[in-house]
C-alpha cells in the first residue's frame, strides 16, 4: 500500500469513528492516534518527494552514453 493510499483510508477510518457512538475517551485516543499517524506519514512523504529531486528541481536520471 502505498503512503496515499494509507492516508486516504486513515481519513476514511476517521470519518467512520465519529458515527460510532464510542465513549469520549476511546474517541479521543483514536483521534490522536490517528492525527500522529497521518502528520508522519504526510510527513515521509514529503521527504522521499524532495530526496527524489535534485538541486535545480529535475529528478535524478542515470546519464549513460550512447555507444555504438
């Protein structure tokens, strides 16, 4: 699963826990459990983006030389 998909279920996962009716406690730990996740995972996924890149904004690409 890539890191898009795990936060667009995790936001899905949310939306469901407000209509469970769970006691305030567990509502609230789920919730900050949740939000942890989604700030590291959106996190990561802003820096494998920006790894990715070099400098001048172009991704990385192998410059092999054409030899016939």
């Amino acid at each position: 699963m890539s890191k898009r998909q795990i936060l667009c279920a995790l936001g899905v996962l949310i939306i469901i826990f407000l209509f469970l009716g769970l006691p305030s406690f567990w509502d609230k730990i789920i919730a900050v459990l949740s939000g942890l996740l989604i700030i590291f995972i959106s996190y990561n996924l802003q820096v494998d983006q920006t790894a990715d890149k070099t400098a001048d904004g172009k991704e990385n690409e192998t410059f092999v030389e054409n030899r016939q």
